[in-house]
C-alpha cells in the first residue's frame, strides 16, 4: 500500500524554484513586459497593504553607489540603537543577503515559509507578480515579523515603477546618476533622473548626492515639483578627501550638524561621496546623530565585491562594475594603487545590453593579459563576443570556459610565473570584474581553492 501523501513544509531550495518560476528581469529579458505598479498595488491590497506598516522607511535610489551608501547608513543607524532592516538587490552568492536585519541574512527556513504563505495568493493573482516583487514583499513580512525600527531599501530599476515605490518613505536618498539600464530608463540624463526622482514623497526629505549639472537640474526641478524638501551635496553637505592608501581612505565631512574627519577600510576614492551621503541621511533621520558612534561604523565597513581586496601574494581585486563610469572608477583605482606590479592580469564577464566595448576599453589598457570568460546566467555575453571586442583594443587576449576555469588558470600562471619581489612575493595582481554574477562565481571558486 502507498503511503498517504504528507504535506511537508517547502525547503528553502524549493522557495527558490517557485519563486525562479517567475518574471524575472535580473536573469532573462523579457520583451513584451511593460513595467507598471498597478498590478503589484491590487496583490498587496489583498495581502493587506503590509508596505505600509513599515517604520521609517528610507527609499535609495541611483546609478552609482546606492548599494554602498544602503549598507552604509543600515550600519550608522545600528551604531545607534536601531533595528534596521536592510533590502538590497541583486545578491552575491544567495538570495538571503538580499534581506537582513542589523547584518544577520535572513533565515532559510524562515526565507521559505514566507513563500510558503505567499505561494497561493501569487499563482492565483493575475497577472502573476514578477520575481523581484515577490522577493520585495518576503522583505515586507520578514522586516515586519522582526519588528524592525528603521527599513533601508535600495530601488531595484529606476524609482517610479519600482516594487520598493509602493511604501511610503519617511526620507528618500538619490546617489550619483548616470548612464545605465537607458533602454528602460531613458538615454538622456534628464528622463534617467526623472525615472529616479520617483522616490520623492511632499513634504518629506531627499538626499541628493553628487551629481552631474543636468542631473542636478533635473532633480531640483522635481524637488521643487514634487514638494519634497531636498538635502544638497555641497549646499548642505559634503566631503573632502584627505588621505588614500590601499589600506583605506580618510576624509573629512561637513553636514548638516556633524563636523568631523571619519577613516574607512575600502579603495576608492569615490566611497566618500556614499560615506557622506550615507552620513547626512542619517542626520536626517535621527533626532542626534553622534559622531563617534557614525566613525565606529564606518571604521568597520565592508562592501563585498566593490573594488575588495581579497589577499595579497599575488593581490586579488573583486568589483562588479558593469558600466562604462564604475569601469572609469575601478580603472582609477588600480592605477593609483597597483601599477606597480609587473604582471596584472583581467577576468572579466559582462551581461548582455550592457555596453561591452567601452568597458573593455577602459579596463584592458591597464593590464599585460585579458581573460574573457562568461557566467552561467541567461543574460551573460558570448565569451566569444567578449573576444571580439578585447582584440580590438588589446594585444593579450584570452579565453576562459568558465569564472571558476579562468580563476584556476590565471592563478595557477601568477604562481608559476609570477616574478619574486625583494621579499620574496609573487608581484601580480589578478582583477575580477565586469558584473556582480561574476563577482559571485568568482567568490565560491575562490571557495573551491
């Protein structure tokens, strides 16, 4: 006799095939999708509105560094007693870094009786929510169950018709915009920053970092429209570098109370301008914000995979640039911090509709060899393309099947071949970019070694 069928709970593996089974930009493109609220709006009335529960809620919006300044003010508003949840996209190596409070992912097994629940509500809404609006609204439910004091979500596309738009923030941040997503977003500076001005609410405060003339206009014109009362970089805010070394960067900031110098353990030079934004919208958000505890956090900041060095002998460099300007950044980078090593050596994989030549050709000067590779996602670039395009700009240009194979390759030379320092260290730098799915490949072959 068969036994009786057992309804077991749903594994964390299994919430992640359901929650795959949906519409799901990150991973496919998807033509005849036309991107709208409204749809999402009637789900969550029907799962009753938990967006708007949420406490104080800061909505991030950008181009450049919103990711960063996200983690960076979660971890000043920690230092200050809060329980903040923190919403981020996309992930690097599992979809629970997405969601966390006061830095703990969340749970597997909490991830997947969320979706549990949410399951029948979604296969029976039509049309079926997409895979980063169900990802947002498990968000919604975890941050809720854990009674979090403050919820810091970073815009996943755009602002306006972003799943994190439908709350109602108590502050919004804009960071630096430029050119990306523009087949979605627009190709202008003005319709990009109009797309992420979306985040605006009346009457509530926005943090605008450092921008570009246009962007700048275009978003005090929504300022203005809109009714939200704007916080401006160098109007209100700013920062100044005043030291850089491949151990870190020290700066000085002025805002809206604080006055004070702060260090941080990261490369880069642009990470003070998401330190000070970071740092002026917690001024706004919290009644005092206290200087010491602001300098602790950011004195233990990590940022995985933007521009970290992983180790030394031979260096490895992480960094997930996937567009012309983060390339501009990392290349500064590097050749501030690491030209002095005789053999530097690129893996690099980019994504489909992101613009590969110039990329390449701001990277590939920098180094004596390119590795050109592919991830094993829908949207990533032929290696073969990528190969097309490096031979055009560089001499030394090679093929790697996988990440993980370019990694044990490129390793392997650096060791066998890699020239000996005074000290006897193997002087070579190994640099691995061009998306965060390789950035993400690369740290669990790294694992494997």
């Amino acid at each position: 006799m068969p036994r009786p069928y057992l309804n077991f709970p749903m594994t964390y593996k299994q919430s992640l095939t359901f929650l795959s089974s949906l519409i799901d930009f990150e991973r496919w493109v998807h033509r005849n999708y036309s991107f709208k609220l409204s749809d999402y709006r009637v789900f969550l009335e029907k799962m009753g509105n938990l967006q708007k529960k949420l406490k104080r809620v800061v909505l991030g919006a950008g181009t450049k560094g919103k990711g960063s300044t996200a983690i960076m003010l979660a971890r000043i508003l920690e230092s200050h007693g809060e329980k903040v949840g923190l919403y981020t996209s996309p992930h690097l190596t599992d979809y629970r870094e997405r969601i966390a409070v006061n830095k703990r992912k969340i749970p597997g097994k909490r991830f997947a009786e969320i979706v549990e629940q949410l399951k029948p509500a979604i296969e029976a809404h039509k049309p079926r929510i997409t895979f980063f609006e169900a990802m947002t609204i498990v968000g919604f439910y975890y941050f809720l169950a854990e009674e979090t004091t403050v919820n810091v979500l970073e815009v996943g596309l755009g602002g306006r018709l972003d799943a994190t738009n439908v709350t109602e923030p108590e502050l919004s941040v804009i960071t630096r915009i430029g050119y990306d997503h523009t087949q979605t977003l627009g190709n202008t500076l003005t319709k990009i920053a109009g797309e992420k001005c979306g985040v605006l609410r009346p009457g509530k405060f926005v943090v605008v970092g450092n921008q570009r003339a246009r962007a700048r206009r275009a978003i005090r014109e929504k300022v203005e429209k809109t009714g939200a009362k704007g916080i401006w970089w160098n109007d209100d805010f700013s920062a100044s570098l005043t030291a850089e070394s491949v151990e870190g960067l020290s700066m000085g900031y002025r805002g809206l109370r604080i006055q004070a110098d702060f260090t941080l353990p990261l490369l880069g030079a642009h990470q003070i301008e998401n330190a000070a934004t970071a740092i002026a919208a917690a001024e706004a958000l919290l009644s005092k914000a206290d200087e010491t505890k602001v300098g602790h956090a950011l004195a233990l900041i990590q940022l995985p995979s933007r521009i970290q060095k992983l180790q030394d002998d031979p260096a490895i460099i992480l960094d997930m640039s996937h567009n012309q300007e983060s390339a501009a950044v990392l290349r500064k980078t590097l050749d501030k911090h690491f030209a002095h090593h005789p053999r530097r050596v690129l893996l690099i994989g980019i994504s489909k509709h992101k613009d590969k030549s110039k990329i390449i050709q701001t990277l590939a000067p920098f180094f004596s060899e390119v590795w050109v590779t592919q991830t094993d996602q829908p949207r990533a670039e032929s290696r073969q393309n990528l190969m097309r395009v490096c031979s055009k700009v560089h001499p030394d240009c090679r093929e790697a099947a996988s990440v993980a194979q370019g990694i044990d390759r490129i390793l392997d030379s650096l060791g066998e071949k890699g020239e000996e320092g005074k000290e006897g260290k193997k002087e070579g730098v190994l640099v691995i970019s061009g998306s965060i799915y390789v950035a993400g490949e690369a740290l669990e072959a790294l694992k494997e070694r």
